[in-house]
C-alpha cells in the first residue's frame, strides 16, 4: 500500500538524505558569516538578518505549492531572525493567515527581498533586478523555450539558483526535488486517462475509477481508490481485447519510484525484455486478465550500438552518438502505457521519434498498443519526439496521430494519449510542499546564513550572477547565441479569455489557436455550444460564463492575459469593467456605446486598451480608410467627400426568398440596426433621418457593380467619423457611411415595422406564443381564422395606411409570412417540412426579439450555400495642385459553401482575432477604449488579413464627375 510504503520508508518520502559530509557542513554553519567581502553587486554580503520573499506561483491557476511551509518559515524567523515576505495568494495550499501567524508578512511587493524563493518559473517581466531567486528555472540544459528567461536573469544581473541543481557532493543526487510527487500524480492520472481512452473505444475498465490526482485529499485516500481498483481487476478482470496489459517504466529515479509505489497497489507481475515476445504469442492466456504486467527497462535494453557489439554505459556517456535506440522496434509494440521518466538531453538518441510511431500505429495489429504515454520527466521535443508542449491540469491530454502528423484533443478519433503536465506534484499539494519544504529548509537557512558563495550544494546550484553565466554554465552561450538577437519576453503561454461561442468565434480561434503559445478559453452561458467549438482546436478548452456574477467573472478575466468580447453589445461594457478591474486588455466588433466611452479615464490610470469596433463594418473599414486619409493627408491633399457602404449579404445565388436576405449573424442586431436614427452630409446639405424611419428613406439604387442590384441605408451617424478620422467637416461636401442591401428589401421590412413586428416595448414579450398567434394578437385575426391573399391585403393597408398601387410590395409581404409561418396556406406545407420547427411557440422579451427569431428559423443558410460581404469606400481629394482625384477601395468575400464558413464570420472573427494577437505580441502600445484608426493598429492589421486572403481592391479615378457622389441619385 502506499501508506504503509511511506511509513516504511520515510527517507523516501522526504527525498534522498543529504550524505554525512553535507549534513556536517550543514551544522557546522556559523549564524554570522557573509557571502564574500568582494563580491560584486548581485553577490555583496547581506545584512545580518537579510529579508526572504516568498512568491506567489502564477503560472496557473493549479499551482498552489510553495517552497516552505508557514512551519518552516516560523521555524527559520525563530533560527535566524530572518525577515519573510509572502506574496498574498487565494489560491496557495496554505492560506495567507497561517503565514502571518507564523511570523511572515503578507506583502505584494517583494521588491524589498534579498532571496527570493518560488517554484515554477518567473515571468520576465516580473523579474527584479539585482536578487537573488531560487526556482525550478529550467534553463540549465539549455532548453530553448526558456533562453529568454535565461537571457532576462543575466541583463537583470539577478543570481539565479536552481533547485534540480542542488546535489550531494559525494554522490551527485538531487537533494531538493519533488520527484516522487511528480511520480505519485503522474501515474494517477496516466491510470485515469488510459480508463477514459478505453471507454471512448468501446470498453470498460476497472481504471474508469479512478479520477486525477487533484480530486483525492491526499495519499491515503488514493490508497483506499487504488485497493477498489484492484478488487475489480482481480474480480472483473481487464478488456481481453487489450490483454496483455503491459505497463513500461522507463528510468531508475525518483519519478520512476514514486510511479511505481502508485501501480504497485494493482494486481501486477513483473517481466523483463526478454519475455515480450513470449507475452505476445500467449496473449489469449486467462492469466492476463486479472493483473497487469510491469516492465522496467533500462538503457542496456533499448540501446543498440550502431558499430555492432555490446552496450557500455561509460561510452555511451561519453560517445552518445555511437548509439541508437531500437525501443520502437523492441519495446514500444507490446506496451500498452508507457510511463517515461528517463533523464534526457539532446546529445542523447530520442528513445521514440515520431517516425517510430507513425511506423507502430500503421502496423493493424497495433491498434491496441501504444495506447497512452504518461511522460512525467516532460521533456518538450526530447526523449520522445512528438511530444511537442506541456498540457495541462485543466486539459491534461492530448492526441498525436503520427500517420497524419495530427495533434488534437478529441479522445475518441486515432492517436496515442499523451499526459505531459509539467507541474504533476502541484496536483499533491499539501504533501509535495511538506516534503519539499523539508529537503530545502537546511539550505534555506544556509542561504540566510550568507553561505550561497561557500557552501558546495549551494554554489552549485548558482546559473548566473552579476550578468555572467556561472563556470560550469558557460556552455549555453552557444544556445544564447544561437537564438540571435535575444529579445526579452515572458515565454510562457498567452492566454485569451473568449467570451461568446457565437456565429463569428470559429474564425476567431482557428486563428489565435494556429500557434503553440496560445492558450484559448471559451466562456459561453451555453457551456455545450462552447465546449464543441473548444474540442475542433489544439490548447482551446470550454468554461460556464455568467456575467451577471462578478466574483466568476473576474476569476475568469484574471486567468488570461487579453479578453476577447463577443457577447451582446449591451453586456460589453460590463466585460470591459472586469477587464479593468484586473489589468487585462479587451477587444470586442462593437460600436463604441457611451457607457463603453465613459471608460476611457479608468482604461488609461490601468494601462489596460480596449480596443473596439474590430470586425468588418465597424472594424475593416476603418482600416482601409484610415490608411487611405493618412496617405492623402501626408501628401498634403484635403478629403473633401468620403462615401463608405458595406453590407453582409446572401450571395447572389442564394437570395432565393422575398427579403434576398439570409443571416450569417445576429437577426436581432440586423433588425436594431434598421430603427436607429441617422445623419449625414451630402453635397454641402445636412440630412437627418428619425428614429423609425430609415427603412422608408432607403436609397433605391446604390450603383457599386454592374452586377449587383443594390440598394441602401443610411448607417447612424456619419457626421462624428469626421471627428474619428481627422477630417475637417466644415471642409467636406460629403460625409456618408451606408449599409447595402439587395433591392426591395427595405420596403418589406418597413411594412413589418409599421405592423408592429419590431416592437421593442418590454410591455410587446411573447410567452410561449407560434408565429400565427403572435399574428393574430397583432391584427386580432380569430385563432381559427384563414387569410386568402386578398384579406391580408386589406388588413395590410388599414393597418399601416398604404397607398392604393401598393399590392405589389404586399404581395412580397404576404409570402415572407408564409416564409416566417405567421400565416399559412395550403401551397405552403412543403415550405414548413422544410422548416419543421417554424410553428413552435416563441418566448421572448418583446416582439422584436420574437420577431428575430422567425427570421433565425426561416431565413438560416441551408448546406451548400453561402454568403457574402461588400465593403466599398469613396474618397474624394483634392490634392496641392488643385487637381481632384477620386479614390475607391473596393472588398468582396464569399463564404465557403464547403465548410460552411461564412464571409461574415471570417471578416469579422479574423480582425478581432489579429487584434488580439497585436495586443499578445505588445504592439499596440495606446490605452483606453479606442478604435483602430491608429497606424499601429491598421497598418500591421490589413498585412495581416492580406495573408488570409482579404485583400482591398483599390483604384484612382481622376476629376469629381467619376465619384459616386455625383453619379448616384441621393433621393
């Protein structure tokens, strides 16, 4: 049992004992020595009694260990005097009051700290200069992902020590590590995520029981699961399919032991290499359904001399490249899991290229085998060489169909399941702290005692100090140098917070998940629509959002690095103040609201940007324009008329209904939209349009292409993109930005207005009403009553008062409602088994909402169809010469009738998205809510686009009778 093994062999437990000539140094320390009287300044001599921070882990969120225990630092503050700093943390193992009353002060600034004491590694920007830090750095084989962080101790002139570097002097092992730790929770989640492998193929296993190693308090209640386990293995027996079950161990330390103290509670025999072949012509023995098998290998069991002859351990040390590994031909067809936890450097030969396991998983015998790996020494790209980056607590296995060269995350399609998670023991923490916290006090309290220069264990562990790598270091220079020129920033991964999983979020992750270095999570109140977006992208997982509960949402806000706001536009400002509130940046496609603008003072104070309006229309278009005026203006010519249409429209082919529209996005939004207010200036003339009336002002013809039959709308209030653009209105002819749409669309939708359909009175809900009583209620029509074409006529026009020569425009009518199932007709039935949900009753807050949903219903791309944007801008300019030239910067996208990607979708998700890649990346250096009419927004944003496919047609046009503002009839 694990208990009783760590009862027996309590030296285990706490790691390998320091040999006897250590622990004499340890004692023999005198309390007031220094460090070296000439040292230089990241070594001077500390004070007496020199101040010690501990940090709080941020690397995740699951990290809640801590280098020392409250009883340690109350034990050190009683044996040194030392002062100790404790960064507050909500999520530490160890609450923040058990350290005050140990004597430890809670402060967030470390700045005053001597020695600082962490686990993971730091994020550079949150190094400070000239301490001295003790953390698991990762540096010191040279791994490349962390020679930045490498490069950021040594241009801080910061000391930094390692812990994996901290060793007996006698006998060369690690004194302070975690490794058993990492071990125990390996194997525990390796066995729970084989029992879920197994169940997405089909098969039940006694491992379906057992969960993470996060879910058990502690060890012992592990034991008690691991005895369940094993009752049923040997009552129930394993899947025969998969017999033998054989369990690979590789490596003889501390990682190696502590996974197998956990298997060592199952049913199991062990074997050696010699009997593989034995196992696999005997599979069908009864014997191997009611124990698994271990087998632990060593290098003289995969290590082949390429020259011929037998292994030799002293010249594979010293001549690596004289060997290869045979384990994918040996070893790796009769595994089931493999748990690695071999030590590996890259002079070293990989123990499994992805080569060797493309080779395995084409082999159909081998369906069964190499089913999981548990790779606990996490070695990124190292021993094994498709294990391409640390996964994670919340997301802790991923999928490598070598044949294919596929990574992803869906459990049930081909690929071994890989557990690389790279802070295992976090998942133990209560135990891994004690544990660790022992092995480290005696040098803690070393360091204290000015001994890092002196004492042998801790000069070892010295990388860097004063901007020069230590002596035994001197080698990553070539790493440094090979990374070129060096710049400084924080390596770990970038998280984005998604909040929304709507119609334009696919683009959007595909985009941002397109790089290892992204971490996604989707936020939606539709956890399901969430988490099946999540599951098509690498690093991408799913999380419940209710923006109503602050204290969720900014544990949701506080975990990522930039939030991307999808959700309805009246809720963005309440995304924004969460973002705010905890120093993130924001991007959302949404006009700039008042309640958004009022933001901008509380932006600015936090350095936070919240970058607006990043979709097509608002969002592309400013882009192209922007660059268009700024062009012009340092030219020294005056934009004297700027016309700007752009619509979201069904591709021509596909407009087959009376409206020519389809919705590739909110109906709700398209149908605001159409009662907004509007103004703007059209050769010299003011023009105003009132609430309620823009649909009945349309603009009939709108002549951008031969091909299209346009017409058009006023869009809000183009007056104040003078203002947002630079442009001197008083200056300007024309000033106009407009929303296309296919010619008679806008009649219908002013007959549906003035019937009452876009009603937005809270007083107009809908409870559980079809499309024909809400009809009914509108014209009180009786429930059983049938409209012929010509009743619907006359009620039509006494309703809103049409004209006589209106029963065209009315016709249009009456088949949209049979399109919506308001009315129905015998001719009609067809239409509604195409629609089967056309008549289910409609719950809503107004009718306007009700309304867009009949028109989500009816009006949805079918397969195979597709849409379309437009985005067309004018300029008219007048340059020093006095010459006018007209400048028109033209976009068509169509949507994907394949994949069902919308254009929508792409021109609105892909800016969003490359937005927040430029606010990763810190290029975008201006903060508070802002819009990108900013150079250093639109530029590096239209290159971007450029390589996805959304290119700007431009041209120039000479003389003011080519533009469209004298061309087009304005009404």
């Amino acid at each position: 049992m694990i208990s009783a093994a760590l009862r027996a062999k309590p030296a285990m437990m706490f790691g390998r004992p320091p040999s006897a000539g250590v622990v004499q140094s340890l004692r023999q320390r005198p309390t007031s020595s220094v460090l070296c009287s000439k040292a230089p300044l990241a070594t001077q001599a500390m004070p007496t009694s020199p101040v010690i921070g501990i940090r709080r882990e941020d690397k995740n969120r699951w990290e809640r260990r801590v280098a020392l225990t409250p009883s340690h630092v109350r034990k050190l503050i009683k044996e040194t005097g030392a002062r100790v700093l404790v960064q507050p943390s909500n999520t530490r193992i160890f609450n923040n009051a058990s350290f005050e009353k140990a004597g430890a002060i809670i402060e967030e600034d470390l700045a005053k700290a001597d020695i600082i004491l962490g686990i993971k590694e730091v994020p550079i920007d949150k190094l400070i200069p000239n301490k001295t830090y003790l953390v698991f750095s990762h540096t010191h084989k040279g791994q490349s992902y962390n020679m930045p962080g490498l490069q950021a101790y040594l241009d801080k002139k910061i000391r930094l020590m390692d812990y994996e570097l901290m060793v007996d002097p006698a006998t060369k092992k690690r004194l302070v590590l975690f490794g058993k730790h990492a071990g125990y929770a390996g194997m525990i989640d390796g066995l729970h995520g084989l029992g879920q492998r197994l169940l997405a193929l089909g098969y039940n296993s006694p491992f379906i029981h057992m969960g993470q190693a996060y879910v058990y308090p502690n060890l012992e209640c592990v034991s008690t699961k691991l005895s369940h386990v094993a009752s049923i293995i040997s009552d129930q027996g394993l899947p025969e399919a998969f017999a033998p079950m054989v369990f690979t161990f590789t490596g003889a330390g501390n990682v190696t032991q502590g996974a197998r103290t956990i298997f060592n509670d199952l049913p199991h025999q062990d074997i050696t290499v010699d009997e593989l072949p034995l196992l696999a012509r005997d599979r069908y023995n009864e014997r191997y359904r009611t124990r698994l098998l271990a087998l632990q290998v060593g290098a003289q069991d995969y290590l082949e001399r390429i020259g011929g002859g037998k292994y030799d351990r002293a010249e594979y040390r010293e001549h690596p490249d004289r060997y290869r590994s045979a384990f994918a031909q040996k070893i790796a067809p009769y595994t089931t899991m493999l748990v690695n936890g071999i030590y590996w450097e890259s002079k070293y030969p990989r123990l499994m290229t992805t080569k060797d396991l493309a080779d395995i998983q084409r082999q159909r015998e081998m369906k069964n085998r190499m089913l999981a790996i548990a790779d606990i020494s996490c070695d990124i790209g190292g021993s094994l060489e498709f294990m391409s980056h640390a996964s994670t607590i919340d997301s802790p296995f991923f999928y490598v169909d070598a044949i294919n060269g596929v990574e992803h995350k869906d459990i049930e399609k081909p690929g071994v399941q890989i557990n690389s998670i790279d802070n295992l023991p976090t998942e133990l923490p209560f135990e891994a702290s004690k544990h660790f916290g022992n092995s480290l006090f005696p040098l803690a309290k070393a360091m204290v005692m000015g001994k890092i220069v002196t004492d042998p264990v801790l000069s070892n562990a010295v990388i860097c100090e004063n901007g020069k790598l230590a002596k035994p270091h001197r080698h990553l220079k070539k790493n440094l140098a090979e990374m070129g020129s060096v710049k400084v920033t924080d390596t770990r991964k970038k998280r984005v917070l998604l909040a929304g999983s709507g119609m334009v979020s696919q683009p959007l992750v595909d985009y941002l998940s397109s790089t290892k270095d992204t971490e996604i999570k989707i936020a939606s109140n539709d956890l399901n629509e969430a988490r099946k977006l999540a599951h098509q992208f690498p690093n991408t997982n799913a999380a419940l959002l209710d923006i109503a509960n602050e204290t969720e949402l900014n544990k949701l806000v506080k975990d990522c690095d930039v939030v991307v706001s999808l959700v309805p536009a009246h809720l963005h400002p309440r995304m924004a103040r969460a973002a705010i509130r905890n120093g993130k940046h924001m991007v959302t496609a949404s006009y700039i609201s008042e309640e958004m603008q009022n933001l901008d003072d509380q932006a600015r104070a936090a350095s936070v940007t919240i970058l607006n309006e990043i979709g097509l229309d608002p969002g592309i278009d400013h882009c192209s324009a922007m660059k268009i005026i700024d062009s012009a203006k340092n030219r020294g010519g005056k934009v004297k008329s700027f016309i700007s249409w752009c619509g979201g429209l069904t591709a021509p082919e596909n407009s087959n209904n009376p409206l020519g529209y389809k919705f590739s996005w909110s109906p709700r939004g398209v149908m605001t939209a159409g009662l907004n207010p509007a103004q703007f200036k059209i050769n010299g003339q003011l023009r105003n349009i009132a609430k309620g009336k823009l649909f009945e002002s349309k603009f009939a013809q709108v002549p951008l292409f031969k091909g299209f039959a346009f017409e058009g709308l006023a869009n809000r209030d183009s007056l104040q993109y003078a203002d947002i653009y630079g442009l001197q209105l008083n200056e300007m002819d024309t000033m106009f930005r407009g929303t296309l749409r296919y010619q008679g669309y806008s009649e219908i939708l002013d007959c549906f207005l003035k019937l009452g359909f876009l009603n937005l009175d809270p007083a107009s809900a809908v409870d559980a009403k079809t499309p024909k009583e809400i009809w009914n209620h509108i014209f009180g029509v009786s429930k059983d009553e049938s409209l012929l074409p010509k009743d619907f006529m006359e009620l039509v026009k006494r309703k809103i008062g049409l004209p006589n020569g209106s029963d065209a425009i009315i016709e249009r009518v009456f088949k949209e409602c049979e399109e919506l199932g308001i009315i129905g007709t015998a001719t009609k039935e067809s239409i509604n088994r195409k629609h089967s949900n056309i008549q289910q009753p409609l719950v809503a807050p107004t009718t306007l909402d009700a309304f867009s949903q009949l028109l989500q219903r009816a009006h949805k791309f079918e397969k195979g169809e597709r849409d379309m944007v437009c985005l067309f801008h004018e300029f008219g300019i007048e340059n020093p010469d006095r010459t006018y030239d007209v400048e028109c910067s033209s976009l068509v996208v169509y949507g994907d009738s394949e994949t069902g990607e919308t254009a929508m979708a792409r021109t609105v998700g892909i800016p969003a998205a490359i937005a927040t890649r430029l606010l990763l990346e810190g290029k975008v250096r201006t903060t508070g809510v802002i819009r990108p009419t900013i150079p250093e927004i639109y530029h590096p944003l239209i290159e971007r686009l450029e390589q996805k496919g959304i290119v700007f047609s431009d041209a120039t046009k000479h003389g003011a009778n080519n533009s469209l503002q004298n061309t087009m009839l304005w009404n």
